[in-house]
C-alpha cells in the first residue's frame, strides 16, 4: 500500500479534462467496464496479497513495517523510471512528469510524510490483526473524521443528511466489534490500528492540499517524495523495534517466490494510484466511491468464501450498515456540490442587474 488510499478525491486534480471527445456509447460503456474491472481487480487482489505477506501462518514474517518500507521503495523505482522513459520517448507517447531529488522540496512534503507513513502502517496493522472480510469495517471511519476534521480545521459545516449517513456508518462499526466479539475474532489492537488508519486518511487529503503547490499540483511528484520521504523514516522504525534481527532469521529471506510477492506487492501498490486516476478520469469522482463501495462489498464476499468463514445476520447486518451508510454519504456529498455548482452558474437568459 504505498499510495494512500483509495477513494481520494485528489487524484482528479492529476486528470485533466482533455481527451474528452465524443466517443459512440458502446466504446464509452466498455472503456469504463475495463477501468473499473481493473480498478477491483487491482485493489481486492492487494488486500489478499497484502494480508498474506503480514500473516500467513505459512510464512511466519512478523515485519509489517519492512513489507510497508519495500513497497514504498517499489513504489520510487517506478516513479522515477517512468520519469526517465517518459524522456527518452517522443513528446506525447508517455505522460509522465519529470522527476529528480530536491532536498528542499523534500523537506517541505515532510509533515505531510510522516502522516502519510502512518497512514499505511496503521493500515497494513489493522490487516494484519483483523480478518479481510472484517478490514472494510475495522477502517470505516475515514468519513466520520472527513466531518469533524473539516469542521475542527476547516470551519466546514455538514448537512444533516450526510451526518444521519455518518451515523449508519457508526452504527455498523460498533455492531461489527460487537459481532466480532461474539465470534471470538475480535481484535482490539486490530480496531485501535483501523480507527488511527481511518484518522490519517483524512489528516493527508487536508495535508495533501497544503503541498501540492511545492511539486507544482503533481500527484505523481508528491507520490515519489512521499515514498522516499518514507523509505528513510523507516528505517529508524525498524531498527528500534528489531525487525532486522527478525528479518536476519527469516528462512525464507533467499527465496525468490518471497521477494516475488513482495515485489508484486510494490508494484500493485503503485499501481492502485494509477487506476484510481483512471476511474475517476472515465467516470466521475462520484461513481468512483461508488465504485469503491461496491468492491469494498464484494472484498467482504470474497473473503467469507475464500477463507471458509460462517458469518451471522448481524455481523452481514454491520457491513451493509457500513456500506450503506458510506454510499449514502457520497452520494448526498454529490447532489449538494451539484446543487451548489447550479447555484452558482447563471441560468440561460437570465438577466443581469442592468436588464440587459
């Protein structure tokens, strides 16, 4: 997980509006089909990926901190041999901004790195100690602190509508604990590890729009320099809690089908940054939470079946509770920024106060 989660907003500000030509509909329809197939594909197959490299019982690697620290690096790798293939193609082939280290601009995305780090650490904690079919709702509340950071921070106001959605989306997070609990599978540490994930999904969309200017709005500058921002925190971390001696026991370290995974890891990781763009760019951001609603559904299936688990009405109850709630919020979100957008444009024939 080395790009930030998945239903950011910010990522539109990468897309432009160019290309939007007319297009027949049936082209249209399959092009988006394929982003979004691709979109699911690529996310769901991380998370399974992703919980086996934190707990298989098979591997017995209890380093989440290196596995988060070598996808990021994955992650710098692509950047920058994107950068320089997008040099040496024709101008137009490879779209691609041009990338090189800049101590200076470096240190001033650094705040915003160090939320970032944490943000996919507690994420790939919270996978390691919950289940996959539970990790949607472990980590629900990003929503919830989008609300009360933007009123805590930003001084916005939220309708009553979006927070009745809130509230569906609290409700089914702690019927879910409670369902958990009654299973036996209930993690705290898991919990704890999602709430603080959720809390730092929000606090880097409000960072993120802070630094942009300092890498000239490019998403892909801020990915490079918050990933490599990342690989140097890292370190440290891990030397402080020993994951390099554990990492120097580790009888798989000189296999290659591990450093596979781990590589294939880094590179969905970078990947998911890249059709999250993609998505919004063929749909909207709206279907793309949408989207990531549906697949987030469909993750939780897939899990049940995957992992042979037997699942009470309550505990079903809480995800769809979970995921309405979410779908609900996005899109109320949506008719209030379209109803605002109207607001704000002129109506056609409308005169001004001159009269004319």
């Amino acid at each position: 997980m080395a790009l930030s989660g998945s239903s950011d907003p910010l990522l539109q500000q990468e897309e432009g509006d160019s290309g939007n030509r007319e297009t027949p509909f049936l082209l249209k329809a399959i092009q988006i089909a394929l982003v979004v197939s691709l979109y699911w594909f690529i996310s769901i197959t991380m998370v399974f990926l992703n919980k086996y490299l934190l707990d298989s019982p098979s591997l017995r690697l209890d380093t989440p901190l290196f596995v988060t620290f070598y996808q990021c690096a994955v992650t710098v790798f692509f950047c920058k041999a994107l950068s320089l293939l997008a040099s040496c193609c024709p101008l137009g082939y490879l779209d691609f901004p041009s990338i090189r280290m800049d101590l200076k601009v470096s240190r001033s995305i650094l705040p915003l790195s160090v939320v970032f780090i944490s943000m996919i650490t507690f994420n790939n904690l919270c996978l390691k100690y919950v289940g996959v079919a539970f990790y949607n709702v472990g980590r629900s509340l990003t929503t919830v602190f989008n609300v009360l950071l933007s009123y805590l921070l930003l001084k916005q106001t939220t309708s009553l509508y979006a927070l009745i959605a809130c509230g569906a989306i609290i409700g089914g997070f702690w019927l879910g604990i409670d369902q958990e609990g009654a299973e036996g599978t209930l993690s705290w540490a898991g919990i704890i590890f999602g709430i603080l994930a959720s809390l730092c999904v929000s606090l880097n969309a409000i960072y993120t729009k802070k630094v942009l200017p300092a890498v000239d709005g490019s998403i892909w500058r801020l990915t490079f320099y918050n990933n490599m921002n990342a690989c140097v925190l890292f370190l440290p971390l891990m030397l402080l809690l020993g994951e390099f001696h554990t990492l120097y026991q580790f009888d798989k370290l000189g296999n290659p089908g591990f450093w596979g995974m781990m590589t294939l890891g880094g590179v969905l990781g970078f990947a998911i940054g890249y059709v999250t763009g993609l998505q919004i760019k063929f749909t909207s951001p709206l279907t793309h939470n949408v989207s990531g609603t549906a697949k987030a559904c469909a993750q939780t299936v897939l899990a049940v079946c995957y992992y042979e688990e037997t699942k009470s009405f309550l505990w079903w109850t809480s995800n769809m509770m979970v995921l309405g709630g979410s779908f609900a919020y996005t899109w109320v979100k949506g008719l209030e920024m379209k109803k605002a957008q109207e607001e704000s444009t002129p109506k056609t024939g409308e005169k001004n106060e001159t009269g004319i």
